[in-house]
C-alpha cells in the first residue's frame, strides 16, 4: 500500500533511502536546511555533494520546509548527524500535526548525555506526535544502496508490529529488512562500530595488513559487546546484522567516512585536517568520546575505544599507540 513518507536529512544515507522508498512506489518527501541542496534534488535530480554520478528518481520530492516535508506522513525517517537530532527532534515536534510511525537510521551516541537516539527521540517527540519509534540500521554503504546492490539491515522496535511495517515499506529484491526487538543492541553496534572503523583505517594508513584489521575487528566487536550488554543488550544481536556485519562493512571499504579518517589519522594528517578534509560528518569522532565517557562511568574495560580517543583527544602518536596495545598484560580471549 501507497504510503506518504517524508526523510529528514539530505545526505548520502537519506538520500538513498528516499530512493528506495521511491522504488517502491511511496510518495517521498525528503528535507533539508541547505536551499542550493534542495534546488538542485528538484531541478537536476542530483545530489553531488553526496552521492555522485547518482541520478535521483524524478519522483523525489526536496522541501527546505520541515511543516510541508511531514503534513500528513505515514512515517517520518530521521536521518540527520547524531549532534543535530534532538534539535531536529524539538523543530519535528513543534509543526507535527499528526501520529506517525517515526524511524531513524542514524548512527551515534549523544554528546555529554551519551544517549542513544532513539532515547532522544522519547524525550523530545510526544507521545501524541508520534507511534513507536523503528531503528533501521545494519551494514550498509549509500553508494552502494544507491545503486541498487544488494543489501540487508534491521528493523527493531519495542513493537514489533511497527517493526514489521518498516520491514514492509523498505524490502524490495535489492533491499532486504529483517526485523528485531533489541533496540539498544541494534544502536549500541551502529554506534560503537565506527569507532573501530576509526581504528582499522588508522592501521591501514600505518601500513599494516589483514591479520592487524582481523584482529581490531574482532576484539573491538568484544569491546562493543561488553559495553552493550552492560547497557541492557542481548549478546546474539552483536553476531547480526548490526553487529558483525555493520563492523565488517565499514572497518574494510573505502565508502566507509570513518575508515577514510582514520587511514589519514595513521598517515600522520591531523585530525582537524582529516574533519577539514572529508566533507562530511565523521560520527566515530564524537562516538569515540561518548563511549570512552560512558566505559569510564560504568567501568567496562575497552581498551581500543581508549587508545583511539587518546590518538584523537590527547594527541598522542598513533604508531606508538598500537605498540602499547600490542604489549598490555595477557589475558584470556575468554575473558569478558
């Protein structure tokens, strides 16, 4: 069924998810705050910035005007930076006149609170302004989505009736959506994910190869199962889609923001450069901090997450940082 969807985020990764829902014949609107953007999504069926060489569906609707983009959805998708989402969230809340399913695909942790989004998206959208709230996430580049190569990602939900319509309005034969119920396991993995990103590129810019990547995957993913489970997550969802996969996806491609940060961090750029550079938001920056933050609070053990916010924090010379990680005590890999 024909459903009216507006996309809050005019990025790469909204932008290939209006197109997937565009593909599957609902009507989209997608927003954001930058007019010459949105012009050009009308009148060239563009985005350049973004995604290249990528022509838009004509059906795509852009709007700079967050009241036109949402009247009268079905669901509203938020795909905004993790640093702009509760201001977006307020401005949603103040102009929605109606009850949708609201979803994101977002992928960090709030700064200084360390929350996760679907928590801020609870406390600034009424209950009035919104059904249950869909995290949509999982491995997955916009490049590629964009065009049309094969994917799969999660639907979770507390409801998973709601779920399940995510599940619905994205699937198609490129694009396959499963559904979950562990909310935090499935934003925990999206979030701390890029922060081993970071890690594996900085190790490719050193000039290490696959047994130093295999490695940072595998025990930074007991990293983020440690500091997940801690905050109430089921272990199996980090050997999923949004674990697992999300890792493998952005720790070894060069779509991957994060990955593309980190190589220049261990080609000895500094990290203002890199940020100065990219063009883009870099969520494993910010995440590195939230997370470091959070272990320290609940005393949870992540020594990689520790080592990359002191390369990014404290300035200290990534080269050696690895060493330092390399000669920490013994201990077994059983050890949580």
């Amino acid at each position: 069924m024909k459903q009216k969807i507006a996309v809050l985020g005019a990025g790469s990764w909204g932008t290939a998810l209006a197109m997937v829902l565009v593909e599957n014949g609902h009507d989209v609107t997608i927003w954001g705050n930058k007019e010459t953007q949105i012009n050009e999504i009308n009148e060239k069926h563009t985005n350049t910035h973004y995604l290249k060489e990528i022509t838009l569906p004509t059906e795509l609707v852009a709007t700079i005007n967050l009241e036109e983009a949402i009247k009268d959805a079905d669901a509203v998708l938020f795909v905004v930076p993790t640093k702009a989402m509760r201001d977006v969230s307020k401005q949603f809340n103040e102009v929605c006149q109606n009850k949708p399913i609201v979803i994101h695909a977002s992928k960090g942790l709030e700064q200084d609170t360390h929350k996760r989004i679907t928590e801020v998206l609870e406390e600034e959208i009424s209950p009035s302004h919104r059904e249950a709230i869909v995290v949509l996430s999982g491995p997955s580049h916009a490049e590629e989505v964009a065009v049309k190569d094969v994917t799969t990602i999660t639907a979770a939900s507390s409801s998973m009736e709601a779920a399940e319509y995510v599940q619905k309005l994205f699937s198609n034969d490129y694009f396959r959506v499963y559904t979950n119920s562990d909310v935090i396991g499935v934003e925990m993995g999206a979030a701390l994910k890029n922060i081993i990103a970071l890690g594996s590129g900085a190790l490719k810019g050193l000039g290490y190869g696959d047994n130093a990547r295999a490695a940072i995957m595998t025990r930074g993913l007991a990293e983020i199962s440690r500091l997940g489970v801690a905050m109430g997550a089921n272990p199996l969802t980090f050997i999923g889609l949004s674990g697992v996969g999300d890792l493998a996806v952005t720790c070894a491609s060069e779509h991957s923001r994060n990955f593309r940060a980190g190589y220049l961090l261990g080609k000895g750029n500094s990290l203002d450069d890199v940020l100065d550079n990219m063009g883009m938001i870099v969520e494993g920056v910010y995440t590195t901090k939230a997370a470091y933050e959070l272990a320290q609070e609940r005393q949870i053990e992540m020594p990689i997450t520790e080592a990359i916010y002191d390369v990014i924090y404290n300035d200290k010379d990534v080269s050696s940082t690895v060493k330092n990680i390399m000669l920490r005590e013994h201990k077994s890999e059983q050890e949580l």
